[in-house]
C-alpha cells in the first residue's frame, strides 16, 4: 500500500501550462451553486483560497504568492483571492453559517467524512470527471475523496506515514551510529536512555496536548497490533481495553519513569516538538517525512542532521498510521467558482508532477528562496510518476534522499493504517489525558482511564450518529 503527502508548489509563469490544467475546469458565475448548471471556460470568475502561509514564514508566503501570479498569468479570466484561513473544527460550522469559507479550503483526512456527509462541501464529481491531473493520483490517494456511492467530494493532495524522526547530531554525541537508529521499540527506549545519559538532551519527546498526544498514541497503537475504534460502516465503537494499547502506554511508561528520557515538559502540541527538535533539545520524536520541511525550512534546523526511519513494528504489529490533507470547495461556490477552485488545486499541489515546465520552475524557486528540495516526504502519485519527477528536479534536489533509504521503501512495504473513521479529532483530544497521565503520574490507573474514554467517546459518537 503506498500513502502520499505533500510538496509546497512554485510559479510557472507559462500560459502554455494552462492547456495541461484546464480540462476540468470552468462555470457559470450567475448559475446557482445547486442547480448543476454547465461551466463557462471563458467566463471571468473570482475566488478566495485558504491556507496561505502566515507573514512568520516569510519564504513560504512568497513562493504562495509567486504560484498565485504564476497561475492568474496561465489563467488570464480567473482571479485569486489569498486568505490565511485553515481549518478549525471549532469554527468550521459558524465559517459556513456566516459565509466566510474560501471558495477553496483544506482539511485534514480525519475531518473529510464527517463534513461529505453533512454536505458542508461542495459535490465536485462532474467537473473533475476530465481532469488529466486527478487521474494521475496514485488510487490509495484519490479514493480519500470518493464516497461510497463514488461522488468526488475533495481533492487529496498530501498524505504522510509516522515514522522515528530522530536527531543524527544527537546520536554522533552520544555515541550511537546515526545510519542504525532504532528498529524495535525496546531499541527506541535504550536509545533514548544513552542519548540523555550521555548528553544531557531528552531521548524521546511525546507530544501530550492539541490532540497531537493522542495521535501519535494510535499510531504507537497500530504498531502494537491494535486498532482504537471498529467501524461497522454505521456504527463506531472504541476498542481500548487491548493488549497493544496497553503495551502503547507502558512504552511511554519506561521512557518517562525507567529511563528518565523523556524530558520535564509534559504540555507539549506537535509544533512544542518540533521547536524543541530544531533547536537540538531532543533525540527523537514521532513525525511524518514533512516534519524535514517544518524543522529545516521553517525552523532553520541543519538538514544534514535530520533522520527519519520507519516506524518500529512490535510482533503482531499492523503498520504505521498515515493519513493527510485534502483539498475541499464551499457548497456556495457557483459551478465558475467550483471549476476555478478545482484548477487552482491542480496548479497549486499536483502540477509539478504531471508538467516538466511547472516541476522544474517549482524546484529552480524553492531553490533560489533558500527552501529544500527532495524532502522524505511521500509522493502523491504512483512510483513510475515520481521517479519520473525527481529527473525532471535532479540538479535542483538539495537534499540527501539516501539518508532515508529505509523510511523512503517502507513507502511500499510497511502498511498504513487510516486514522479512525468516526471523530478522530475528538478520539485524540480524550487520549490527549491519557498521555499526560501517564507522563505526569508515575501511578496513573490507565486501565480505569481508558475505561472512561471509551464510555465518553462511544456517547460521543452515538450521539453525532
């Protein structure tokens, strides 16, 4: 089974590249959003995208803006709007309600189920029925955006497995060979015993809050041998009270109360982590390959000191958990607005990899902005596609891929397990405590607590039911 993820975009300002993308694309500006009327390629059309980067990450925010030139010079009747709108789950439906949604936004593979069936984005079926772009998804992607009936709902871009990310630096200091990092998870808690013993730094940092805590303990989870919910295509309930979960969190136990490795922070979200990570103050984490560009692009972590191998299996172990981000359109959106929002996507995510032009201009300005290229990150379309691309992007690639040989093939050899079918969001905020339990209370009942969530999250999902 191969999982894909995400490579951040550049211009091309060639209007040729418009001929690629447009097959899919066009509407009606005065048509209604529900009436199915047919597009208008022609028509001048405006619209909003979500998910600029903020002004704090100033080389991201440029290469958006240069891909928004790039794409309204290739695409003269359409005009893009940016907003640094993501999405919130908390304001999502209030978003709606008012209005506000960008014409395109994206959202995580745990939230895509619930809001398809809720209808709270538009049915985009028809207009990408064409899209040469869209074929060339590998299917493990594209079927992220299908429902059972086959209707298209989203445009998945961007999807990452978990493996060990670890510190090569670290691992010089202490002693261990950084081309050998940990293969099972005993290895991971004696590695990080000699990391803090012999350097000081924590040997591995678990996320507890943001509901980061409670991702990261369902890929442990899975690792195991075990699932946290079943799903009879109606109903979920939780699946807690299991060897591998206990297994899971006695883990956590022996790095946080044996091995004295697990750092003194135990209110940490994902990004804590990666802050600390970046500013050489931990050994290992748990990350997917994108965690390359979030530390070093974004954090000025030295690149050549970043590792990441496949995530440790237990006997009995399932795989490792993969999911990603994917791309959705406002049920208000005019079929203009839809075909343009789609176009957009195209242009912005995918083109590089079906546009030799589009891939190596992407590279030749991620280069010149100082961004990497070649990052560990999974690949959004099939093998023979990305070998393809990385030709295209040879004399720009600036990252050794060698390094992470081993995570790079786990790609097609180590299954991936989806997050949870119902409430993913709201299973990692309740596992979120149990986390934090185990890290702050060297006492912590976690049977009784797994009981509890499971009681709070199975009422929870009857409830949206």
């Amino acid at each position: 089974m191969t999982m894909r993820t995400h490579l951040r975009t550049r211009c091309a300002t060639l209007a040729a590249l418009a001929m690629v993308l447009t097959a899919s694309c066009s509407g009606s500006p005065d048509t209604d959003p529900q009436d199915g009327g047919a597009p208008d390629p022609s028509a001048a059309v405006t619209i909003t995208v979500g998910n600029m980067p903020p002004e704090a990450q100033a080389a991201q925010r440029a290469e958006f803006m240069r891909t928004i030139e790039a794409f309204q010079e290739a695409n003269p009747n359409i005009t893009v709007t940016p907003e640094e709108t993501t999405y919130k789950p908390a304001t999502f439906n209030a978003m709606l309600a008012g209005g506000t949604m960008p014409t395109v936004l994206e959202v995580p593979f745990t939230e895509v189920q619930r809001i398809v069936e809720q209808k709270q984005v538009a049915d985009i079926t028809d207009h990408v029925a064409d899209s040469e772009v869209i074929s060339e998804l590998n299917p493990v992607l594209r079927k992220q955006g299908v429902d059972a009936e086959g209707r298209t709902w989203a445009i998945p871009w961007n999807m990452y497995t978990i493996g060990l990310v670890y510190n090569r630096a670290v691992f010089e200091q202490a002693g261990l060979d950084p081309d050998s990092p940990p293969t099972t998870w005993d290895e991971v808690v004696e590695t990080a015993r000699t990391i803090t013993e012999k350097t000081g730094v924590p040997g591995f940092v678990m996320p507890t809050a943001g509901r980061n805590g409670g991702w990261m303990l369902t890929a442990l989870n899975y690792s195991f041998g075990g699932t946290i919910q079943d799903f009879d295509g109606t109903r979920a309930t939780m699946t807690l009270d299991t060897e591998a979960m206990t297994k899971s969190l006695d883990l956590l136990r022996r790095i946080r109360w044996e091995a004295d490795a697990a750092g003194s922070n135990f209110l940490l979200e994902g990004p804590d982590v990666r802050n600390e990570f970046a500013a050489g103050r931990v050994g290992m984490f748990l990350g997917a390959g994108d965690a390359y560009n979030q530390t070093v692009d974004e954090r000025g972590f030295n690149g050549d000191d970043f590792g990441i191998a496949p995530l440790p299996q237990a006997p009995g172990g399932l795989g490792t958990l993969g999911g990603g981000a994917i791309a959705v359109i406002s049920p208000k959106a005019t079929p203009n607005e839809i075909a343009a929002g789609i176009k957009w996507v195209e242009f912005n995510r995918l083109s590089p990899y079906i546009s030799q032009e589009r891939a190596v201009a992407a590279a030749r300005a991620r280069t010149e902005d100082g961004l990497s290229v070649g990052a560990p990150t999974v690949p959004p379309v099939d093998e023979q596609r990305h070998a393809k691309y990385l030709e295209w992007v040879a004399e720009y690639i600036t990252v050794d891929r060698e390094r992470f040989k081993d995570y790079l093939a786990s790609f097609e050899t180590l299954p991936v397990v989806a997050e949870p079918a119902r409430g993913a969001g709201d299973v990692y905020v309740e596992l979120d405590t149990i986390v934090q339990g185990v890290f702050t209370d060297r006492d912590f009942d976690a049977p009784a607590a797994l009981e509890q969530a499971a009681t709070n999250l199975d009422a929870l999902l009857a409830s949206q039911e």
